[in-house]
C-alpha cells in the first residue's frame, strides 16, 4: 500500500510544478492532495510498532514534506510561484527515493525516550532550513533576473517576475533562518542529552555531530552578522547555503554514505 502512495504522491507534486501560475486556485488544491498523500506515505513507512525506520531517504522526504506545507502555508500570503517550481520537484524527487532506499528499522525497546523527540525536533530543523536554501537560490536567480530583465523569458523567469520584491523576500529568508537556527539549537541540546542517555558521553563525536556543530556556526554567524553588521545581499546568501549543504551532509549526507554506499545499517 505505501508503494501506491508514494507514485501518487510523486505524480501529484510533478503535476503541481508544471501547472500554469494563473491556476491559483488548481495548484493550491492539488499542492494539498499531494502534500496529505506524501503524508500518509511517511507515516505508513517510518511509523512500525514499537520501531521506527530511519534512513537517509526517509529524512530528506520529511523535510521535504514539511517543506511543502511552509510553501503553501506561506504561498496564501505572498506570490512564490518561483519556489513551487523547485520545491515541488524536489518533492517528488525525495518521494522516489523513499521508494528505492527504505532504510532500517530501529526498535525502540529499551531506547531512550528521548530518541523520538530529537529525530522529530532535527526533522522541523532540516525542514525549515531546507526551505530557506530554496528561498536562498530564488533570492539569487531573482537578482540575477533583475540585471538581465527582457533578454529571456519561459518557464522560470515568469515565475521569478511573479515573486515578491527583494526586500521582501529577505525579510521572509532571515524570518525562517531565524526560526529554524532555534530548532537546531535545540537539536543540538536534545543530541547532547540523548547521547548522554545511550552512549555515556555528552557528545559523540563522529561525522555527524561535526557536521552539525559547524552548520549551527555557519547559521549563528550569519544571524550576528545580519544583527550587528548588517550583513544582507550576496553576503547572507552565500551563509546560508553553506550552512545548508553542511547541514545536509550532517545527516543525509552520511546516512547516503552509509547505506547506499558502504550497505551498512544504523551508525
């Protein structure tokens, strides 16, 4: 039953990401069809029993999953119909791969009940930064369109003319980096104590944690840049997406290595 979801789910975000922008009211139906789909797809897999499934493609299809909810939820307040056309097929994408790479499956007798609240808390963390690396990318092709405005038109560029006004749309990035840095403060806090609860040490120090500590620098340098220094266009941008992508190697980077390449189970 899970395998008919997630075409389902893949199909629905597909057609989402090529319905024309003047289909308001069609994209904002079927982005929540799909967006209820995608969820029942992940609750059906990564919910067992007394288990949880954990892998690299599970997590990058819940953050994506949130991901998609903060887009609507913020698409019925300002025009960004640039961002349905990269979140929606990275949507679809991660639902395949949930498809293809299913994980493990972890029992949780005997774990710490604290596992639970720090996968969910670094899942909300991912999420929320994941859909400010999309926001950040948007930010950079809208400046870029504004240097070359007239010379090429199509597909993305108008849906980049659709998007609301720079300033704005940096307003809107700082608002989810802010949000997002306290839950990944707060990831950080949980990890340390549920490491604290399994291992006997407050941090264990392999790749992952590494990873992590270095995108909660990345991310708090960037907000007391923002706070003290004004830091903002290029500056800001360049920030966040390498606290991103420090982030992603963090857990669904090492995960991919894990179980795709080395064919190993949970580390």
């Amino acid at each position: 039953m899970p395998t008919y979801f997630l075409i389902a789910a893949a199909l629905l975000y597909v057609l989402c990401a090529v319905l024309p922008a003047r289909m308001g009211t069609a994209i904002a139906v079927v982005t929540g069809l799909a967006w209820v789909v995608h969820g029942v797809t992940l609750w059906l897999d990564v919910m067992a029993p007394g288990s949880l499934r954990i892998g690299f493609a599970a997590m990058l299809s819940s953050a994506l999953w949130i991901s998609v909810g903060a887009y609507w939820l913020e698409s019925r307040n300002f025009s960004l119909d640039g961002l349905r056309r990269m979140v929606m097929p990275s949507a679809a994408l991660a639902v395949v791969l949930e498809a293809m790479f299913p994980g493990v499956l972890v029992p949780l007798d005997g774990r710490s009940g604290m596992l639970g609240w720090h996968i969910a808390i670094a899942t909300l963390a991912y999420s929320t930064l994941t859909i400010a690396a999309f926001h950040a990318v948007l930010m950079a092709l809208q400046e870029s369109r504004l240097h070359t405005r007239g010379e090429r038109t199509g597909f993305l560029g108008a849906a980049l003319d659709q998007l609301p006004a720079l300033l704005t749309m940096e307003k809107l990035l700082f608002r989810m980096i802010a949000f997002g840095f306290v839950l990944l403060s707060l990831t950080v806090l949980s990890g340390i104590v549920f490491s604290e609860a399994l291992f006997g040490q407050a941090l264990k120090w392999d790749h992952k944690s590494v990873f992590t500590l270095l995108s909660w620098m990345l991310f708090a340098a960037l907000l007391a840049g923002r706070h003290f220094r004004g830091w903002r266009g290029k500056t800001a941008l360049s920030f966040t997406l390498a606290g991103f992508a420090t982030l992603l190697l963090a857990y669904v980077g090492t995960r991919f290595v894990l179980e795709v390449v080395l064919h190993r189970g949970l580390a």
